[in-house]
C-alpha cells in the first residue's frame, strides 16, 4: 500500500515526463510543483509571474463504491497460525492545476499521455493504474490583483490493488462437557479427549483444505 509520499513522488515523475521536462533540471521543481499554490511576501499576489507556467497537483484517496469491496481468506502458516489476509482496491485521485499561457495546452497534453505506454509503465512499477474515462480539462482563467491569469484544472482517478496480511492464531482445543456424563459422588468419565470443532475452527479449515 502506498504511503502518501509515495504517491506524490510516483505522480510528480510522470508528470514531469508526461510534459517533456529533465527530472534532473533544479527548474523543473519549480516547473512541477506538489505543494499549493505559494505567494509572495505580501500574500497578494502567485510567486510566479503571469507569463510562466506551471503545474501544481494533489493527490488524495477517492471514496468510490470498488474500494469498499473486500475480499478475505486464509493460508496456512507454520501449523499452529494461518494468514488472513484482504484484498481490494484503493482509489486515488489525482487534481492538476495548471498556470500560465499554456496551461490548456498542459492540461490537454497530461490527459493524452496518462495511456501512453511508457508513462502506464513507470506508473504500474508503482502500482498504479488509470482509470480510463478522463473529462476534458477545464479552462478556469482566475482574476488576481486585477489581472486574468490563465488557469486549466484536469482530474484523473488511479486504482491501486491492495493486499494486507497478518498472522493469527488457530484455536487447538476447546474444553467440553456432556451432560449426564457424571454421576453422584463419582466424576465417571469425563469428555476432556473430545474435541468438537468450533463454526470458526471448520471454516478455517475449509478454507485451508
């Protein structure tokens, strides 16, 4: 399961290639940018001037009606515990923001690339996936200070397979008594040797067998 950090670094990488910039160049950091929108040092105005582009995301889980689906099991272990492990599908979703003279441009040239296939590999090494049904960018020009700044959101959703384990253990015996086993003033024999399974105990070992 990706950590959020995670997250940020695989999208920021594919994006950077998805726009044709060297992920080596100190620039591109402030050409790509994963943080919100800075300011200057009155807070009135975008650091960064009208005339240049950039791009901001988020990333952020998704609730969607796949990602609420689990699916659960056992496996043997070491004799003594199984692994229980859920599996399902996580969502993410993806916002960029783009500034600048090009940021229709931007946004239309990330939706056409998120199914090239080299970027679907560097996502996939991640273990993510697009999903396929992207909107069309949104032209949403914002007034700052007076002045119109060229502004396009685009929006894409990532599915993530997931799969959690962890070790438990199996129930070995369970104490049973039959009544009518005793008799007055003598114990009789008892029912210790018995051992009935538990519904738990035989659907585990269903699930195992």
């Amino acid at each position: 399961m990706l950590k959020l950090t995670e997250l940020e670094n695989a999208v920021w990488c594919a994006t950077v290639h998805m726009l044709g910039l060297d992920p080596d160049n100190p620039a591109t950091q402030d050409r790509v940018r994963i943080s919100w929108p800075t300011y200057n040092e009155s807070g009135s105005a975008p650091g960064w001037s009208r005339e240049e582009d950039v791009c901001f995301f988020r990333a952020a889980p998704k609730d969607d009606p796949i990602s609420r689906q689990r699916d659960t099991g056992y496996r043997p272990a070491d004799g003594v515990s199984a692994i229980f492990s859920t599996s399902y599908i996580r969502v993410h979703e993806v916002a960029w923001i783009f500034y600048g003279p090009n940021s229709c441009d931007d946004a239309e040239t990330v939706r056409l690339m998120l199914l090239h296939p080299d970027v679907r590999y560097m996502l996939a090494r991640s273990g993510l996936y697009p999903v396929p049904n992207f909107a069309a960018p949104k032209r949403a020009p914002e007034l700052i200070e007076g002045a119109w700044w060229e502004r396009a959101d685009f929006t894409a959703a990532f599915h993530e397979a997931v799969r959690v384990e962890s070790e438990v253990g199996l129930i070995e015996s369970v104490p049973v008594h039959v009544p009518g086993s005793e008799t007055d003033g003598d114990a009789g024999d008892s029912a210790s040797g018995i051992h009935i399974l538990t519904e738990t105990e035989d659907r585990i070992i269903d699930t195992l067998s």
